[in-house]
C-alpha cells in the first residue's frame, strides 16, 4: 500500500510540473528554430576547430590562378633587343597600371594597358664600364681591375590609343603568357652586367606592340621558323 501511494505521489509531482512549466522558458517545450540568413553566414565564417590543422598557402599575384586568365592582359608581341620576340597575352602585375615618369610633365602619370598602343624603347646612353675596387688596407683609393661590364640608361616612349605620345621612364616588369606559360621581362631604367660580358649579352625590351594581329603574325612567323627545311614552302 505505500508503494502504491509513494508511487502516485512522485507521478503526480511530475505531471504537476510538466503542466506549470512554462512553454516561453523551458527548453522542452521549444522546437527549434531554422538559423537565419545571418546565423548561417556568421558559421560559415567561424574558424576550423584548433583540433583540425589548417595550412597557409601564399598567393602569387604575377602568375594567373590555375583554370583562370587574367581579364585585364593584352594581346600582343614583346621584341627583345637580340631579335627574340615573345607573343602571348601581356599583363603587370596585378593591379598595378603601367607607371612612367613623364619627363615632359615631372611627374608619375598611370597608364591602364588597354589605353597602350605601342611602347618604344630608346637607349641614351650604353658603353662598358671599367670595374674599379677599393685598395686594400683603408686606403680611401680606388684601383682597376683589369675587367669591364656593360652598362645601359634607357626610356620609354609610349604611344597611346589616341595617338598621344609620352616619354619618360619606366621601371616594373611584364608578363607575356602564350599556351598557360608566362614569361617574365624587365622594363629598366638602368642595366648593369655582369663582369667580362658584352651589350649585347645584356638584353632588353625593344619594343611591346598591343594587338592581336600583331600576336599572331608572331606566332605565325616563330611556327614557320620552327618547322624543318624540306617541309617548308618554296618562296
């Protein structure tokens, strides 16, 4: 008998309170709610658990990403002061315009690459400069060594859509990608080579002409170079 009734008693309590518990308060009443369009974003943006190990890879920000092509490259040919020309699709690096010093103006003017025609390399100056070293010892002296390396001073010429023309200087590399494969060359302002070399060993970037016409003519004329004598059409 007072099984029974203690039984009855504990069952009566937690009916009594599962009937005053207030739906607003007590979790077991709650259903729960879908997340929110924010609540979604905030734990898309959480960081990985510090049990998960995560890696940092750095981006390069001169080669294209793979399965994407820079939007902003220019079709056309780089020629390289032995002759070498380079066609393929021409970029900066990214974000970063064409910046030449206008000698006219005295001041650094940005050039967008599709505004660009054509660039021109003009040399002021290039001789073979003797090597000279400090003389042992302290000695505020300088003596030769016998040994001599090339030296450059260039500008550039850019010749705009427009026709507008503006020299001065220029100091930043290019990218010329042809098939996925970009190659990379220096617009200087001044070269130095190394000892015992010659200018010619010491290149540069003659001229850069921006078309596709003038792309694929090189490309054409590289294919025809390319190709073995006894194949090659009678002119």
């Amino acid at each position: 008998m007072w099984i029974a009734v203690t039984f009855s008693v504990v069952l009566g309590g937690a009916l009594w309170r599962c009937l005053a518990a207030d739906p607003a308060v007590d979790p077991r009443w709650q259903r729960k709610k879908p997340p929110t369009a924010i609540e979604r974003l905030l734990a898309l943006s959480r960081p990985a658990p510090a049990t998960r190990p995560t890696t940092t890879r750095a981006v390069d920000p001169f080669t294209p990403r793979a399965g994407s092509r820079r939007r902003d490259a220019i079709p056309g040919v780089v020629t390289l002061s032995d002759g070498r020309e380079l066609p393929g699709r021409i970029y900066t690096t990214r974000d970063k315009p064409l910046r030449i010093f206008s000698r006219k103006r005295q001041a650094f003017v940005d050039v967008p690459m599709a505004a660009v025609r054509r660039l021109d390399a003009v040399v002021e100056w290039e001789k073979d400069q003797r090597d000279w070293r400090w003389k042992e010892g302290g000695m505020d002296v300088k003596v030769y060594t016998g040994k001599t390396y090339p030296a450059r001073q260039l500008y550039y010429r850019l010749t705009l859509a427009n026709g507008e023309v503006l020299a001065g200087d220029i100091a930043q590399p290019l990218y010329v990608e042809l098939a996925g494969h970009p190659q990379r060359v220096i617009l200087h302002k001044r070269q130095k080579g190394p000892l015992d070399t010659t200018l010619a060993e010491l290149r540069y970037v003659q001229q850069v002409e921006f078309s596709r016409e003038a792309m694929q003519r090189s490309i054409d004329r590289l294919a025809a170079a390319s190709q073995p004598a006894a194949s090659r059409p009678a002119p």
